[in-house]
C-alpha cells in the first residue's frame, strides 16, 4: 500500500500536467454551454435534445481520454520499459498495474466533475429559460444519475485496456485492439436489440442474427444506450437493472485486470 | 538578403491562400438531394442506423429530425407534386422514430409535414398509430384518427385509433368528442375545423401553412358551406 499510494499519485500527476488535460478541462467547461445553440433548434422536446447532447459530449470526452490519455500512457510505460523504474524498487507486476488503473481512474474523476458541474448549470439555465418544452422536470439529477451510469462501461473499457496492452508489443496495436474492442461494444448492443424486434427480425437472415449474438457474447455488454434514452426522457430505470449494470461493469473491470495481471506477470519485459 | 527571402516566404503563402480560395470557390459538387428519390424505409435499416449511434440512439433521432428541417426547407424551394423529398421525408421520420419511439418532435412533424404537407396520409396514420405503446400522450392517436377518418375515409381504423386516444391519460374533451362523433357517424365539417385549429395552435408558426390550406380548402368545399347553410336559423318572418 505505501509503494501502490505515490505510484497513483504520480499517474494522476502525469496526465494532469499533460497540457492536453488542461485544455481538455477547459473544453468541458465550454461544451455544455455551446450544446444549447443545436438544442435551440428543436420545437417540443428540447429538454430531451439538450440531454442527448450532453451524454454523446460526454461518451466524447471519455473516449478522448481513454484513446489519447490513457492508453500512450501505459502502452508507453510498457513499451519504452519505463515500468521497470517501478518493478525494480521492488514492487509487483499486479499492484504496479493495479496502481496505474487507480491512477487513471483518479485523473478522470475531475474531468467528470467538471463537466457534470458546467452540465448541470446549463440545464438548469435551459430549464428556467424553455420550460415548456421539457417533458422531464428537474432534468440535473436525472442528467448526473445518467452521466454516472455512463462512466462505468468506461470503467471497464480502461481495464480492457490493460488487458490489452499487457500483452501488446507496443502503442499502436494497443490503440488498434483497443479501437475494434470499442468499435464492436459500441455497435452490437443496440443491433442486436434492435434484432428482437419481430419485424426486424422477419427480415433479416437467421445467420446475421446468431453471428452477431456469438460476438457479443465474447464482450461485455459496454453499451448504455437504453439509460441515456430512458433518462432523457425522464423515465425511471428499475433498481434491479441499474444495480445488474453496475455490478456486471465493475466485475467485468476486475476480471479484465486479473487477466491483465496475469499476462503482465508472464511477460518478458526485456 | 534576409528581406528578400521573408517577401518570397509572403509571395509563396499568398500565392498558396489564392489556390485555397480558388479551390473552394470552384469545387460544388451537384446535391445529393435527386438520390433521395432511392430511398426507401425498411424495418432492417434499423440495424445500420443502431449500428452507428451506439449508446446514443437519440441522437440519431435528433439527426433525423435536423434532417427533416433540411428537407421541408429544400423542398419550399422546389415545386411540383413529384418531388422527391416526400420519400426522404418519411425515410427519415421513421429513422427517427426507430431511434427514439418517445420524441414528440416526431409526431408532431409527422402530422405537420408527412400528412398535412406530403399528404402520406396512409404512411402518417402509421407512424402516429404506432406512438400508442411509447407515449403517455393522446395527440398522436387523435391526429392518426382524424387523418384516417377525414382523408383516408376509413372510419373503422378511425374508431379503433380514436378508442386507443380516449385510453390515454392526457385524452382531451376534444378527443372524446371527435371519437362520439366518428361513432356516431356525425364528423361532419365543423368538427374538421375545430380539430384542425387545435392542431394548428400547437405547432410553431413557419410550419402552419400545410394545416391553413387544409382549413381554407375545407371552408370552401360545397359540404361545408352546405352544412353551414343549414346551421343558421331561418329569419322570422
């Protein structure tokens, strides 16, 4: 814990001091504020447009600190040997990635703030001024309770991360494992739920529909498109699905870290 | 030496600035507007719409419905009744509503533009009757019957869409009105009007004119002026 403690540290100094990060802090500010100029174009529900906007900036800014944060960070640290500095004090393979994870994690969480903060004043604004045409009153607790629920795909979407660039030769097969990882957990979901429907389903060949489903069963299911819809919508999300959705993302987070774990410790870092 | 080579520097980045401008003002490739004429709704085309809005399917509907403010806004520039934009127009309200089955922009646009503007009234009536298992909201069913009743003139899916109305939480007086009346068998003109002016007052103004014709037309036709006619007492003698 004494050695795990400075090295998370140290990673949220790193990605902190990255100018990127700064100006990445300062576009989140700006973003939810700019989102009111396309919301505005919209006659009824402007309330539920204001709201798509906000979470796709927010599935934004998190793929951009996953892809252009996170992932140089530890594909280099392994890549360029700049791990050994820690291995060698002497600190585990498992905690010295389990630190970096933290460490990231950490980073992220202002970020988020920010945003959430910048997002819920501009609601608020948008409310007071279009109050007509929300559907959803009191759309900031909804907004941040979706936002939440947002970030934990991306949770494990950092450990897939990791899981990958333990065993990656170097940055670029991370970011192109990583990228088709994302790509295939972005888009399967919502196909495949689009695939129950019956008249979907009477048109599409049998075997798109058991390809699709054999995929998906080899990912976790990343995506939270029914949340962001139900939530713009002010519509209530069961207890029991939300508590399945959390717990399903953090499981999947820790399994792909063990994993990570594993084959980092297998790895001849020489 | 030195000011000579900046001035050169300055030439060459004028001379890259004209090629720029020049580029941009040359290169308008034909709209893609004549393509739409292919484009034709199938259930499937959910998969690709789903396939790229990912964890935000309603964004997509907004696109959709951006899309529509694109279409209606080309189409007022363009004239006869052949224009391909009807089918672009329900291409993408049904886009829209596969993304997202609770945005009332939808509805709205489909009663305001797809049925009053395009006149689909057929393609309309099944998108608005499809709103019943998503929204809370009679509006759309209303519209669905009153379309299929006064211009599809097929009572019976009239009724069944005007008892599907009256279920609703929201049903108005004119909802339960509209459906006595079209089980009575007595809609006649008066009503066509008064539920076109309920319909008009909730829609922003720069999309009205569809419903105004509707109205203009309506007041002109013999039936209406007959049953009006019939309305005012006689003069006591």
């Amino acid at each position: 814990m004494s050695r795990t403690l400075p090295l998370v540290t140290l990673t949220f100094r790193e990605i902190a001091s990255q100018r990127v990060y700064r100006i990445l802090l300062g576009v989140l500010l700006l973003v939810p504020w700019l989102m009111l100029i396309p919301a505005s174009l919209f006659m009824f529900d402007i309330g539920k447009v204001l709201i798509d906007l906000l979470f796709t900036a927010l599935h934004a800014s998190l793929l951009i600190f996953l892809f252009f944060m996170a992932a140089p960070l530890i594909a280099r640290d392994i890549e360029q040997g700049s791990c050994h500095i820690f291995l060698t004090l002497p600190m585990r393979r498992g905690r010295y990635l389990s630190a970096r994870f933290v460490g990231l994690i950490v980073a992220l969480m202002p970020l988020f703030a920010a945003y959430a903060l910048s997002a819920s004043l501009t609601l608020t604004f948008a409310e007071s001024h279009w109050a007509a045409f929300y559907v959803a009153p009191h759309s900031v607790p909804l907004f941040d309770y979706g936002a939440a629920l947002i970030l934990m795909p991306y949770l494990a979407l950092t450990a897939v991360l990791f899981l990958i660039a333990a065993a990656a030769t170097g940055l670029p097969e991370t970011m192109v494992f990583l990228f088709s990882v994302w790509l295939l957990c972005w888009s399967l979901p919502p196909v495949l739920g689009a695939l129950l429907q019956a008249e979907v389903a009477a048109k599409t060949p049998t075997w798109i529909g058991t390809l699709l489903q054999t995929v998906n069963q080899l990912l976790p299911d990343l995506s939270s498109s029914r949340i962001s819809l139900y939530l713009a919508h002010g519509k209530k999300l069961g207890i029991e699905a939300v508590a399945g959705y959390c717990l399903q993302h953090l499981a999947y987070a820790l399994l792909a870290m063990m994993l990570a774990v594993i084959l980092f410790k297998r790895r001849d870092l020489t | 030496m030195r000011l000579a080579a900046v001035a050169g520097q300055i030439a060459v980045a004028c001379l890259l600035l004209a090629i720029v401008a020049w580029g941009r003002s040359v290169s308008h490739f034909p709209s893609l507007v004549g393509a739409s004429e292919t484009l034709h709704w199938s259930p499937n085309q959910q998969l690709l719409d789903r396939a790229w809005a990912g964890a935000v399917p309603g964004i997509a509907a907004d696109v959709a419905v951006l899309n529509i403010f694109n279409i209606y806004a080309r189409a007022r520039s363009q004239h006869g009744s052949n224009a391909p934009w009807r089918d672009q127009l329900y291409f993408e309200l049904r886009s829209a509503q596969a993304m997202d089955p609770y945005f009332r922009d939808v509805y709205r646009l489909t009663e305001g533009l797809l049925a009053y503007e395009a006149q689909r009234w057929k393609e309309a009536v099944d998108i608005l009757a499809s709103s019943g298992p998503w929204l809370n909201s009679a509006d759309p069913l209303l519209a669905a019957s009153f379309i299929a009743h006064q211009y599809m003139h097929d009572d019976k899916l009239a009724i069944r869409l005007a008892y599907q109305a009256i279920k609703k939480p929201n049903a108005s007086q004119l909802t339960i009105g509209f459906a006595t009346a079209l089980i009575r068998k007595r809609s006649g003109c008066k009503m066509a009007l008064l539920f076109l002016e309920t319909r008009l007052r909730t829609l922003p103004e720069q999309y009205r004119q569809g419903i105004l014709l509707r109205m203009q037309r309506l007041r002109q036709s013999k039936a209406c002026i007959e049953e009006e006619r019939r309305q005012v007492p006689p003069l006591p003698e």
